[in-house]
C-alpha cells in the first residue's frame, strides 16, 4: 500500500505554517486544561499556585488525533465535507475539546468559557476538576457521540452514524490499545455491510504511539508487514504517515488525508452513478507517532516522549519540585502561545480562518446531537395486527412472529431511518416476516446457493452479524445520529453486551437531565427471546435472565423493562418503545407458542397501566382476598394461571386476586413518577397483610430489590429462575426452580391458615403431578399432552 513519503507534499509553506501554528495552539491547550488552574496564557512566569493540586488527564494521545482534526479541517474546507470525528483513545478528550473550543463552538455551548483569557482559563479549570468534567468525551463534549471511558466500540460507533447518512464522513481515530480489545477486532469487519450507495463513509486513523499505560501495545510492535497484511485482509487500502518532525509529518498527513477523501468520493460517486453496490476497499490510515509527541523528551532521566510515561501526566510535580516546574513551563512556552492569542486571549483571526464555519465545523456537525436531526417513525397502527382473543387462556400463537408482521411494515415506511438488528437470530427468533420488507445486509461474496432462503442482499436493511458488540455499537451510532431501530438477541447472551448497556445508559442519562443542549434521542428498543424457560434443547448454558438485573442498577429515568404475556401486549408495548425518547427499552418475549389473554382492547389499557387485576382469573368478587397471586413474564403468567385453575377445582371459596405485570418499574416507589406506584396503590393491589405469590420470569431477588420498601413485603414470596436446569421440558425446567403450577399450589396452601388443616390431600396429589410430569419428560422427551395443549377452562 502507499506510503505518505512518496506523495508529493501539497501544502504551500504559508499553509504549512498556519496549519502547524494551529495544531500547536491545539497542544497548548491540551496540556494547559491537565496542568494549569492560573496564568492561562503564561504571562508571567509559572509558579506553583498556578499548578492544579491534582493533576489529572491523558496527554499521550492528544497531539496525534490533534493532527487529524487540524488537516480534516482543511479538507472540509477546500471540499464542503460533512464530517464526524470519533476519538477512540481512552481519555483521549483533550485533543477534542481543545479543538472544539477552538472552533468557538464550546463557548456558543458554554457562554463562560468564552474566547479569551477569562474564559480560557475557567476551560481549563474545569477539566478533570470536581464539578468539572472528565478525562474522556462525556456528553458535555460537543461534537461527540462516543464517550471512551471505555475501549473497543469507536468503529462500530461509526459505522452506525455512517448508515444511511450517504453525506456524511466519519473520521474515526483508533487507539492502538483500543486496538487489542474483541470489540474492536470484531468491528473492523463492519465494511463488509456499508453500502456505498445510500451509506457515508468511515476513514479508519489506527493511532499507534506504541504505548498502553504501562505497556507497548500488540500493534506498534509486529512488523510493518505483518500489519500491512492484517488491515488489507480486513478489506482496508491502507496508507502509512509515520515519523516526529512536524512539519515532515504536516506534509504527510496532508497528503495522505486528502488522498483517502478523494478515493471515498470517487468510489461513492462510482457506486452511485452506475447502481452497482459492491464492496470497495475503503482506505484508511495508519498514524504512527510519537506518544506524547512535542512533550518533554526526558524527565529525571527516564525517556518520557515516545514512551509509556507520556500516557497520562508527563511532568508529575510540578508544584513542589522546582525543576518539574521549569520542565513544564519550557514545555507550554515551546508551543508560543504569544504567537497564537491576541492580547484578549483569543486565536488570532489568520488562525480562527483555518477551522470551518457552522454546522461544517466538527465540533458543530448536527450527526453529533443527533436529536437535532431526528424524524419521527411513520408507524402503522398496530392494532391492525392484533391476534383474535375470543376468550382468555383458550388459544395459541406465536408472539414474536406476529410481531414481525408490525415490524416489515414499519421497516418499508421508513426506508432510510429505520433497521433492525441481530446476532444471526432474526429467523430463530421467528421474525422471518420482516424479510419480506427488507432482507439482510450483505456486501461481501454471495454464492448462488445464497439465493435459496439466503435472505441476503447489498440493500438489505436487516443487519446480522454474530458479534453482539458490533451490532449494539452499531445500533448506538445509528440511535445517537437520529434513527431508529430494535435489536433482537437471545436472552443468555444479551449480557455479551452488558458493559455497552451500561456505558449507553450514563451517557443517557447526564444528557436527559443534565444537558438541555442535547436534544432527544430515539430509544434503544432489545426485544429479548429465547428465554430461559424454552432452552429444550441448547440447556444450562442458555439459561440467564439475568440482564433484568444489570438493568434495574440504571435509573428509572433511562431505562424500562417490559414483560408482555401475550402477542398483543407485545405489539402495545413495542408501539410505544419505538416512539419513545432518550431511554433503553427492555422487551422479554419468547418466540415459542403461548396462551393469549387479552383482546387488544384490553391489551392497549392493560399496557398503559403496566400492571393491573385481571378480574376473569380472579376468584375474589372486589372483596379481600384470601392470597394474591402475581405474575411478570409469559411462562410465569401461563403457570400462575393454571395454578388458579387447580386451586378453583380444589378449593371454590378461595379469594385469589390475580394480578399481572407488563412494565416492571411500576413495583417501585413512586407517588408522583410516572413510572412507579403509590404506596396507596401498591396496598391496595397486594394488600398489606395478606401472602402474594409472585411468580416472575427472572431471579427473584430482583423482585424483592424492587419492593422491599413496600408495606407488605414481609408476605411477598418470589418464584423465579434458581440456577437450575440443563435439557429439560418446558414443564421439567419450571418444576426444577419451583415456578410452576404446581409447586404454587403447593405455596398458596401453605401460606393461606384456613388451607393448611385440610389441604394435606390436595398437597399429596399436587406432589404426585410433579413426580409424573418429571417421569413422563424422561421417558417420552416432551410434557404431557394436557400440558403441552392446556387452555384455561372457566
């Protein structure tokens, strides 16, 4: 591939100085926000009170991704570009908000820190300062989709924004030890789906400075080759801009930058003009310099520039060593800030010139506060595909394949805004329908056996690739820009992306309450399904509900789980996920075949409640009841039925109130949110002195962290998944952890008073029904007939 060395150098020396006088100006102030609380401009010698008591930040990156900003700028300047910029670095904010402040467009956010030595300094002050902000691209960073506190999703993040957005360029600078997580190795096959057509771009910048922050990093030290050989096997032109001289290096980057915008243009202006949408092989850059380049070389002898001791402070006393002192102020001066601010403080107007104007400017681009751009879903009316419910409890279907149906529609009125997202599951978990709105995305070779049931296709708007990680960056980058869409995933391994979900959920939430700036952003909608209850056959290692744990650890503000029992709740509950603003929606439903409850009538309002008494499995007539019986999930609310079934036959002056979980949050306190029960209404659904049994599709001690503060606590016992099972029948793995109709049987006699004299027999014969059902399971491999087609009889 090419070398930047055998390019001729397009900069004039004029614009080589002013682009150099710039990119020191961004050096400045990224060192200046790490060190200084005083003397912003250091006009007059440093001393210690100038120096913040705690030094905090990350230096090592800075002046390379600095480098790439600066030349973006001329490039979106000489050719109108829209472009993104993502700092892959961890901690890597610096470099991003000096540029930003640059740019003026931090000060038009944030009116005190405004563009001279006033404002200047409380920029400084701020950073990594208490009631400041921190080291990496928060959301108080304009410009900034990607937060980096945590490696590996800047790629994937990128890719996301680049959908559907065939304007757009995103620049995407990748940190060599972002570089060595599984996130990241697994994004770099995101090209094989980027269509050059309807698409922007994604220019790759893998940084290698060569250091972690105690270590060299994998990809700074195997041979030129051997990297070479990786990025093209990754599909990638790559060209290599390498050295320290900055002005050598002005010349390279220049030249190289401008070369890969021309070839993105001329391969998008190819696939346009002519509809042929194979995949290209995208160029990207690869940045070799120093870490901590243009800092100080050397520090009580130990090499610090080019070395890991530059990742974070460089110079780590200052304000007691005198001679750190000198170090770092030689340091600052080395960059000539008399140079570049005029006497007020500000850039002077020659270099203000070289950074775009408006909405060009990086910092400024609208993709970055994508609720600016944002355009609602044109939804069909999803009662058109409701599923008939004559009587509750008599009838089966598939709620996730009827689901589909809502969701093809709502993919062909949204052709450019919407996808839906998942790990080579979208058949399995039976919503195959969407593919006759769309099929998959696929740029990489087809074979003609692909063409039977294949479902693949350049155009496709279904995006399945089995790395969890990349399709939930992805989905991040798509939400973050303005779009919309729902990811389907296997309940087990739903927690692959754990972390991601909690890193999306903070930055959610200091943007919806604390930053009126960011405008809303669609929803992440995960529709989870092949739930713990039905793994007949892929056992054990499929058994995990515990995402709804990592969830509730969120604030109720960003986040809402919701258990549907049936189709039609799951067709309300979806409608309004896909509508909402600024949270992570959590749907559990399971693909297999279940009783249906509710008419959609009643679906809408039991939905818009989020729990609520289901009279028609209620034995209590409005009066007290003797036991309430409970219910979140769709196996645990077939269950739970079926127990009332039992308990009717055998005791028909038992007073059960049945009640039905749709929105988990609505178990939590809340007299005035929205989201939560009173404590008035929460006694007078689960009474405050009578047993409720609880049967719930996850761990139980979720249910008592949600409720322990709740009057009746004492009496409520949960039922839920205890860690146990392997191959089993539906009825077996319910039997196991004690969730089914039975075994609550067996629970409502035993702590009702007036049953347990005379429910000896009835226990007995409860007793028999488990032993059997476990038998039949062993010998014939599935449940009973009268369990596999029991309907609830009035």
């Amino acid at each position: 591939m090419a070398d930047a060395t055998e390019i001729l150098t397009p900069l004039t020396p004029e614009e080589l100085r002013k682009i150099d006088a710039y990119w020191r100006a961004c050096n400045y102030l990224s060192a200046g926000m790490i060190y200084l609380r005083a003397n912003p401009l250091l006009r007059e010698p440093l001393k210690p009170e100038h120096i913040k008591n705690r030094l905090l930040g990350h230096w090592g990156s800075d002046p390379g991704q600095s480098l790439i900003w600066v030349h973006l700028n001329r490039l979106i300047r000489k050719y109108d570009l829209n472009v993104m910029y993502i700092s892959g670095p961890g901690h890597g904010a610096p470099a991003t908000l000096a540029n930003c402040y640059l740019e003026g467009h931090y000060s038009e956010i944030y009116p005190d820190k405004s563009r001279d030595e006033a404002g200047l300094l409380k920029f400084f002050q701020q950073f990594s300062f208490p009631g400041g902000i921190g080291s990496h691209c928060t959301p108080e960073t304009p410009g900034s989709i990607h937060e980096g506190g945590e490696l590996g999703y800047s790629i994937s993040h990128a890719y996301g924004a680049a959908f559907d957005n065939p304007d757009l360029i995103v620049t995407v600078a990748v940190g060599d030890g972002e570089a060595e997580t599984g996130p990241l190795a697994t994004s770099w096959h995101s090209n094989k789906f980027l269509n050059p057509i309807r698409d922007g771009a994604v220019l790759p910048v893998l940084h290698l400075n060569g250091y972690k922050i105690a270590n060299p990093t994998v990809l700074a030290r195997i041979p030129h080759e051997e990297l070479e050989s990786l990025l093209i096997g990754y599909g990638h032109k790559p060209y290599f801009v390498e050295g320290d001289d900055p002005f050598v290096m002005h010349q390279k980057m220049a030249s190289s930058l401008e070369q890969c915008i021309l070839e993105v243009r001329a391969l998008q202006e190819h696939a346009r003009s002519t509809g042929e949408a194979t995949r290209p092989r995208w160029p990207m850059i690869v940045l070799r310099s120093p870490k901590g380049w243009t800092g100080p070389k050397e520090v009580d002898g130990h090499k610090v520039e080019g070395s890991w001791r530059a990742h974070q402070v460089p110079v780590v006393d200052p304000a007691t060593n005198k001679k750190d002192l000198k170090i770092v102020e030689n340091w600052l001066r080395s960059y000539k800030p008399e140079e570049l601010f005029d006497a007020n403080g500000t850039l002077i107007p020659e270099l203000q010139e070289l950074a775009p104007s408006g909405p060009r400017r990086i910092s400024a681009n609208p993709h970055a506060n994508g609720g600016l751009l944002r355009k609602e879903l044109e939804l069909p009316d999803f009662r058109d595909y409701a599923t008939p419910v004559k009587a509750p409890g008599v009838a089966y279907a598939l709620p996730t394949d009827i689901l589909a149906h809502f969701l093809a529609e709502v993919m062909r009125r949204n052709m450019t805004s919407f996808r839906v997202f998942g790990p080579d599951e979208t058949a399995s978990n039976r919503l195959t329908a969407i593919y006759a709105a769309s099929k998959k995305t696929w740029l990489a070779e087809f074979k003609p056996e692909d063409a039977d049931g294949g479902e693949l296709d350049v155009a496709g708007r279904v995006m399945e690739m089995l790395s969890e990680h990349t399709l939930e960056g992805w989905f991040e980058g798509y939400v973050l820009t303005g779009r919309h869409g729902l990811f389907s995933s296997y309940e087990a391994f739903i927690h692959i992306i754990d972390s991601m979900f909690n890193q999306h959920a903070k930055w959610l939430e200091k943007s919806k309450k604390e930053l009126a700036w960011r405008a809303p952003v669609p929803s992440i909608n995960l529709l989870i399904t092949s739930l713990v209850w039905r793994q007949d056959h892929n056992g054990f290692t499929h058994q995990d509900p515990g995402f709804l744990d990592v969830v509730t650890n969120k604030s109720k503000d960003v986040v809402r789980i919701y258990l549907p029992p049936d189709a039609n709740c799951l067709l309300s509950v979806t409608d309004h996920c896909l509508r909402s603003r600024d949270y992570v929606n959590v749907i559990v439903s399971d693909k297999q075949e279940h009783l249906q409850y509710l008419t959609m009538e009643d679906a809408v309002t039991h939905c818009t409640k989020g729990i609520g008494i289901w009279d028609w499995a209620s034995t209590d007539n409005g009066e007290e009841p003797d036991v309430v019986m409970a219910c979140a999930g769709d196996i645990p609310t077939m269950e739970s039925v079926a127990a009332v079934a039992i308990l009717k036959e055998h005791f028909p002056d038992l007073k059960i109130r049945f009640v039905n979980i749709v929105d988990l949050f609505r178990l939590m306190p809340g007299t005035e949110h929205p989201h939560g029960l009173s404590d008035r209404d929460f006694d007078s659904l689960f009474t405050t002195n009578k047993p409720v049994i609880f049967n719930f599709h996850s761990y139980a001690s979720l249910i008592h962290k949600l409720s322990y503060r709740r009057t009746n606590h004492e009496n409520i016992h949960v039922r839920g998944y205890k860690e146990k099972g392997n191959i089993n029948t539906p009825l077996e793995l319910a039997i196991i952890n004690q969730i089914d109709r039975f075994n609550l049987a067996i629970d409502v006699i035993d702590r009702v008073p007036r049953l347990r004299p005379v429910g000896a027999h009835v226990k007995e014969w409860l007793k028999d029904q488990i032993i059997d059902s476990i038998n039949f399971a062993h010998a014939e491999g599935i449940d009973k007939g009268e369990i596999r087609n029991w309907k609830w009889a009035k």
